[in-house]
C-alpha cells in the first residue's frame, strides 16, 4: 500500500508538470500573437511605403506637368514684354524638388500639394496678365501703323517738297547762267585794220589776229562775282584751235575736258560789261566755215560762225 507520503510526493509532481504545461502554453499563445502582430505592423508599414511611392510619383508628375506650364507662360510673357522674374523663382523651386532623390514624407507631399495648388493660382493670374499684355501690345501696334503711315506721308510730302525744290533750284541755276550778246568776229590785218565779219567771206592776208567782241547780257539773278570765260574756236572740222605756248588750254564741260582757245577771268558785276579777245594763229585758217562758242565757267554761252576762203 501507498503511504501518504508517496501520495503527497506524486500530487506535487503532477501539479509541477501542470503548471509547466499551462506556462509553455502561454508562452506560445503569447509568441504567436507576437508573431501576428509584428506582421500585421510589417504590413501596415509595406502598404505605407507603397502609397508613399505612388504619392511621390504622382506628385513628380505634377511637378513636371506645372514646371512646364510656367516655361510656357516665362515663354510667352517675354515675347510680350512682361514681367517674368517671379515665373522664374517659381520654376527654379520646382526643378530643384524635382531633382531631388530621397523619398518625402506624407507631411512633405501634403505640403508640395498645397504648394502646387498655389502655383495653378499663379498660372491663372499669369493667363490673365498675357491676355492684357496681349491687347496692350495689339494697340501698340495699330498706333505704331498708323504712325508709320504718318511718317510715310510725311516722308513722301518731304520727297515732293525737295523734288519741288530741286525743280525751283535748278530753274534758278539755268536763269542765273549768263548770256553773251552781240557777238562779233573781226579779221585784223598786220597794219592793225579790222575788218568785221559780213556775208563776205575772210580771206588768210587778212587774218593776222582775229578779234572777238560781245557783252554779257543784263541778269539780275546771276550772283556777282568772279568768272571764267573762254573762247574756243572750232576749224571747219569741228576741231578747236588752240596753242598753249599762246595761253590755250583745256577746261571741263559736263564732265569732258575741252580744249579752249583764249581766256579771261572777269568780276562779273552785272554792268552789261564789254569783252573783247584777240587770237593769233601764225598760220592760214582752214577754208571754210568756223564757230566761234563761248563758255563761262562751265556752259556754254554763245556761238557766232565766220567763213574763211
């Protein structure tokens, strides 16, 4: 028989293993539920980081949408003239977020939203300020055309006034050229005897000099003052007769150098004043019929013919 001391000592060993069973047993409740809810938290914390990741994504996607809705804007706004310095801050803080690498808390998109949302703000008063920029400029633009047609009148008036002028001028020119008046041809012989050019013709014996003579004619619109007047006598082939070792020489006609035969530098005072040139060949005159032209400065004149036989 059992004694009560072995009875005693079997009930504490049962209790002991009772007690063991029921602590292991809430140790694996207790490690399951540890289990469970760390995966829980791990959970919660991938399905954070995959909104995260999908929020910083959309919200880059916004960044790039707005940067290049105020590069439009900075764009169009210069072309018209305004003020783009703010634009330009605005884009510069985009680009820099933008270019940014690390990943942005639910705070810090929270915040660039709001950011974003102001910058539209922006983009809209920008819309309004182009459609103002633009009218401006269109009414800039009418007053400019109507100013350049002004100017064009103006200039074509101008035009007409100095072709007008030009014309009055050059009419002053022609009447102010001066005009010799009775032009004679004499044949002065070795005894000094003048013989003045008739409907007979000269003869060679006759002609040791020959002497021209007229007057230049009253101009009151001619400006006084000093003037060259030349004598070019022309041979019966149209050829001047000149010697320079007898004071001939050559001047200028509208651009073509010329001989002449004799010359005088004159004070022209308007007096009708009296000219008379002497000429002598040393040689026979070509027969037939010579000219006579004289010039003053650089028109001509005058003309008177004389035959020689």
């Amino acid at each position: 028989m059992e004694t009560n001391f072995e009875k005693d000592s079997n009930q504490k060993k049962d209790q002991g293993k009772n007690i063991i069973i029921v602590v292991l047993v809430l140790l694996v409740i207790i490690s399951g539920i540890k289990l469970y809810t760390d995966y829980v938290d791990r959970t919660k914390k991938t399905e954070e980081i995959l909104l995260l990741s999908t929020e910083n994504s959309d919200l880059n996607k916004r960044l790039d949408s707005v940067s290049y809705q105020l590069d439009l804007r900075i764009q169009e706004i210069t072309k018209l003239g305004g003020d783009i310095t703010a634009l330009e801050e605005a884009k510069e803080q985009l680009i820099a977020e933008r270019n940014s690498s690390r990943q942005r808390s639910a705070s810090e998109i929270t915040a660039l939203n709001q950011k974003i949302n102001g910058l539209n703000g922006m983009i809209q008063e920008k819309d309004e300020e182009i459609l103002e920029l633009r009218a401006a400029n269109q009414q800039l633009f009418a007053e400019n055309q109507d100013l350049k047609t002004t100017q064009a009148v103006i200039e074509e008036e101008v035009a007409q006034l100095n072709i007008q002028k030009e014309g009055l001028q050059a009419k002053v020119n022609i009447a102010a050229r001066l005009k010799a008046e009775k032009i004679t041809v004499s044949a002065v012989n070795s005894r000094g005897k003048e013989r003045i050019e008739t409907t007979k013709d000269f003869r060679n014996k006759q002609m040791e000099r020959i002497k021209v003579s007229f007057n230049l004619a009253d101009n009151k619109v001619a400006e006084k003052g000093p003037r060259n007047v030349y004598v070019q006598v022309l041979a019966p082939n149209s050829q001047p007769i000149f010697d320079v070792a007898k004071g001939s020489g050559t001047f200028m006609v509208n651009g073509a150098e010329l001989f002449y035969t004799v010359k005088q530098d004159i004070i022209f005072d308007n007096s009708e004043q009296v000219l008379t040139f002497f000429y002598e060949k040393g040689s026979d005159y070509t027969t037939g019929t010579h000219e006579i032209r004289v010039f003053v400065d650089n028109y001509q004149v005058g003309s008177k013919t004389f035959a020689v036989k």
